[in-house]
C-alpha cells in the first residue's frame, strides 16, 4: 500500500482529547505520523489527499455484533435460513458494517455453528470485505433457558437456535466443540429474554456450568461473553470471570461493587436500542408499547439506564452496540446506541466516540495499536 498524508483535517483522535486542525501521514496499514496544522509533514514521494476540512477519527468497533441475524422477527426465521443463504447474508452484512465506520466487530453469537468463524477467515484471507472480527460460538443455554427452542414432539437439537447443555458434562462438551472449530470466543445465555417468553430476572444456569465454560475456553486463550440481564446473572459473570458482560439490566448495590472491583478487566455492551426499540418501536411487528409494557421491557429500560448511568459514575467501560438484525432493529442503524448514550445515560458526543473507539481497541484485545489516531497505531 502506497503512502498517503491525509491533510487538512480535523483530527478526532479517540482519546477524549478535542478535535484538532492537522495532517496524518499512513504507511502501509499503520499510522506513521501525526501532526497538528498545515504543512508539517513533508509530501516527497507521498500521495496527499486534501480533505477540505473534514473529520478523520478512529474506526469504530460494534462490541455486541451477530452478522447472522437476518433483520427478521423471529429467533426462528433467523436459525432456519439456509446455510447457502445465510452465509451470503453474513458477507453482505460484514462488508456493510465496514462502509458504515465500524472497522472491528465483536461477534457476540452466531445462529449456525460455523458462520462466525467462517465469515472471520475469509475476512482475513482477503477473499471478501468486512471489519476486524472476532468470531464467537452459538449462544448456549439449558433447558428452559433462553435460545433453547426445542420441540418434544420434534426432538431434534438443529431445530434449537442455542445449543442447550444438560449438566457440567455436556457443557464441557459443547464448548470443546466450539474450540475445535476455532472460535475466538463462547457465548453463553445466563439470563431470560422477555420476547421469548423467559423473564429477564430469571437465571437459569448453575455456576458449575459456567465455571466449567469458562475453565476450558480459559484452557486454550479464548473468552466468554454472556447474555446477562439479571442481577444474578451479572454476578455469575463476575465469580467466574467472565469479561464481557452483555446487557447489564439489573443491578444492586453488591452488583455494582463487583463490577467496578472488576473494571479494568470487563467490558459492558447494553444493547440499549435493542431495549428502546423494542418498547415503543416494533408495533409494525405485533409488539404496541402497550404490550411490550405488560412483557416487562419498559420497567427494564428503566432500569437499565439507572444502572447503567451508576455504572458511567464507577467508570466501569460500557461500549455501543447489541442485537441489531431484528426486523425493528435492522442492521445499518447501529449508530443509534452513540445518540441514545448520550440521550439516555449523559454521556457527551466525545464520550460516545471514546466508547466505540478507544474502548473498541481494549475490548478487541489490541489496546496498544487499536482505536485511537496515534503514531504506530493500525490506520483503521
């Protein structure tokens, strides 16, 4: 890759610092030079691009990411596409999260064994466009949890949109299958979901079962992330060491004490769009707000940004992004969790890029060449 100064811009560069005026020269991928007004770096044998005064920041990174979803309605219609369609469908969206800004992604689940892992490596092979991404498991679940979708009269566990485990055994055992597929990290559902018929409170996994995920993904350098709503949920993740935290609806006090003992090492994505929309925004789809106010989302939505706005004052990290690919929350309009940040839980503007770039470096797990407009850092 040629050499490049991009010149005339104005430099948001991740760290929270206030944009700038100046010139930043690319090497290859890496960011070579960065330097404050005009005319500082020399241009011999550079290609300079003029940018008339426009923003160059960090790429962003979507910490709760499911390429898989297939902007329908239902858990169903998402697990039961065909794998020849749906892995078409993967790429289509990868590549249009990368036009959107968002250069690193978080798988956070996949509705099919190997979509996330198959998707990564052609990613990186080259072979199609799409940001950084780190492939993640099918979500696993127990019977009852949510995502188990099986049928007694069709006991068949490929109707099932999760894997469901029975017991420490079988868990062990799903997530070695996943390992040996070679993902960068295993989803587990901790907490109920309203919309599929399992109160959010409701926590239906044993900490056997998650401390023997999390032990042998731990085993081979890999990460667990968990589906956690509940308060319990959330201290399940936090006893068993579980980084990445997703949702984080309900909290007390011993809840929230955990989390910022535990700060510099996890990450919480709340999928707060996935909470608004869903409330007052899916009547098209068979859920009034009427309706999605007797299912318990309007109470949670509260809740969650009472928590989540004691979770900003503890300075744990939250990051943006979760759940897009339902039909009233589509894939292409994940931008909206950076306006509700600030909308609903007082972040500034600037606070918001932080959280979806500086953030998405450390929660990429390459805070040291990731997320931010710095000399030697990856040019994303």
């Amino acid at each position: 890759m040629a050499n490049v100064l991009f010149t005339n811009v104005r430099i948001i560069d991740g760290s929270g610092a206030p944009p700038y005026a100046g010139e930043v020269l690319v090497q290859g991928n890496r960011i070579a030079r960065v330097a404050r007004g005009a005319r500082a770096i020399p241009t011999a044998g550079i290609t300079v691009l003029d940018a008339a005064g426009a923003t160059l920041m960090p790429g962003m990174t979507e910490a709760h990411t499911h390429f898989s979803w297939n902007d329908q309605p239902t858990l169903n219609s998402i697990q039961r596409m065909p794998p020849e369609e749906h892995i078409l469908w993967c790429a289509h969206v990868a590549q249009r999260y990368l036009e959107m800004g968002w250069t690193s992604c978080v798988g956070a689940a996949t509705a099919k064994a190997r979509l996330d892992v198959v998707i990564r490596n052609a990613i990186e092979a080259g072979q199609i466009k799409g940001p950084r991404y780190l492939a993640a498991s099918q979500e696993i679940t127990v019977p009852g949890g949510l995502a188990d979708e099986t049928l007694p009269h069709l006991p068949f566990p490929e109707f099932s949109f999760g894997v469901v485990v029975r017991g420490v055994d079988d868990m062990r055992a799903a997530v070695r299958q996943f390992l040996k597929y070679g993902v960068d990290a295993i989803k587990l559902n901790l907490s109920g979901e309203y919309i599929a018929g399992i109160p959010a409170e409701f926590t239906p996994m044993t900490d056997a079962e998650v401390a023997v995920a999390v032990d042998e993904a731990k085993r081979r350098g890999k990460r667990v992330q968990a589906h956690a709503r509940s308060c319990e949920s959330i201290k399940q993740c936090l006893r068993n060491g579980i980084e990445v935290i997703y949702h984080a609806s309900f909290t007390d006090e011993e809840a929230l004490d955990m989390l910022e003992a535990a700060k510099d090492r996890i990450f919480v994505a709340p999928g707060l769009a996935w909470l608004v929309k869903t409330s007052y925004h899916a009547a098209q789809w068979g859920l009034p707000p009427e309706v999605t106010a007797k299912m318990g989302y309007h109470r949670e939505l509260e809740q969650a940004v009472e928590s989540l706005k004691k979770m900003r004052k503890r300075g744990i990290k939250i990051l943006p992004g979760g759940d897009y690919g339902f039909a009233w929350i589509p894939h292409g309009s994940n931008a909206t969790d950076l306006e509700y940040f600030v909308k609903y839980l007082g972040f500034t503007p600037m606070e918001a890029i932080v959280s979806a770039t500086k953030l998405g470096g450390e929660i990429m797990m390459r805070p040291g060449e990731l997320g931010l407009v710095k000399e030697g850092y990856l040019a994303d």
